[in-house]
C-alpha cells in the first residue's frame, strides 16, 4: 500500500502544487517588505550624491587657489531659482499634509504646484545660462575659464539629478489624482518628499557656495 501511494504521480504534483503555492499573506507581506526597505535605500542614494558634490565642491576650492580663476556675479536668474526650489518645498509639505488628512483635492493641488515649480526652476536654471553666455562665461572653449566651466558643470549636475525629481513628482501627481494616498497610506508621496526637500537643501547649499567662494 505504501508502495502504492509513493508511485501515484497525481499525489506527488498535488503536494508540489501545495508546496509552491504562496500563503495567503504573500502579498501583504511582500508590500511590508517593500515598505521597510524603501527609505534606507533613498537614504543610502542621497548619501552617494552628498559625496558626489562634496567631492565637486572640494574640487572647485582647490582649483580656485591655483590662480588663473575669473570671478563674476551670479546670473539674477539663479536669485529666482533659489526663491522658486524653497517654495516648492513648502508646497510639497502642504500637499503631504492634505495626504495625512486624506485630502484628495488638497494633496493634487500642492503635488501640481510643485511640479510646476520644479518645471519653472529648471526653466530659470536656463535662463540663468543665458545671462552667462550673454557676458562671455562660457562652459568649454578658448574662451572658457575654469570658474565658468565649474559652475556649468556643478549646477548641471544639480539640474540632472533634479530632472529624476521632476520624473518622481509626475508619478506622484498620477498617483495622487488617482486617490492612492491616504492617512494610511503616504509612503510615496513621503519618498518623493524627502529627495525633493533634499535637492532644495542641496541648491540653497551651492547657491551659497557659489556666492562667497569666488
């Protein structure tokens, strides 16, 4: 009989199905799972782009002491880019607040503003090119200095990692106006937050930088 049993191949495939088949709280659990790691790894992300301008910044001061350094004024339009990015920030932090009372129309109003915000700091960023090129500071060329090339090249790399906010606030905005967030429920737009309210701590720091490091 236990032979029997043994080689019965409906038996064996049932208790392999049985064996592979997930719990009932798989997804629950995969969802916690995905929760708990989220913020350590955007954490883990910022720190790697702290370094990355710690290490540009560095570069730029030890670069200005070797002489041969063009000193200029800021374009106005950086002026404006640090008023607009601060603004966006308190924008975003009204929408997260909306989404904690379950707000739907309060959390895609301030989501909204603050992409358009993102779009008219990236539009100011351009702007303030333009300014530089207008009196002859130029990113590469004979004519370029290496003042000017760190600039362009630091407020750049600024302006790429900005685009990857601009990408994550879009995202935010369809999720919002599908009433995906809720009391219970703001871990996205919190992640969208923290590396917005990041990148606007990151510009006013390299504003600064770039006004009194000439």
């Amino acid at each position: 009989m236990i032979m029997e049993e043994s080689l019965n191949p409906g038996t064996d495939l049932k208790s392999e199905e049985k064996a592979l088949k997930p719990s009932p709280t798989y997804r629950s659990e995969l969802a916690a799972a995905r929760k708990k790691t989220a913020k350590p790894l955007l954490w883990l992300g910022i720190v790697s782009i702290v370094m990355l301008f710690a290490g540009t910044t560095s570069a730029y001061v030890v670069r200005a002491d070797n002489g041969n350094w063009l000193i200029f004024n800021l374009p106005g339009a950086f002026y404006l880019s640090t008023a607009v990015i601060v603004t966006s920030s308190i924008t975003l932090f009204m929408a997260y607040r909306m989404a904690k009372k379950s707000n739907k129309t309060g959390t895609v109003i301030g989501v909204l503003l603050t992409f358009i915000l993102g779009l008219l700091f990236t539009y100011t960023q351009f702007a303030g090119y333009s300014e530089l090129v207008g009196k002859g500071i130029v990113a590469t060329g004979k004519y370029a200095n290496a003042a000017g090339s760190f600039l362009y090249f630091i407020t750049a790399l600024h302006l790429l990692h900005l685009f990857g906010g601009l990408i994550s606030l879009f995202v935010t905005l369809i999720n919002s106006l599908r009433g995906k967030y809720s009391a219970g429920n703001t871990l996205g737009l919190e992640l969208t937050s923290i590396y917005w309210h990041f990148l606007d701590i990151l510009w006013v720091y390299l504003f600064l930088f770039l006004y009194y490091i000439r």
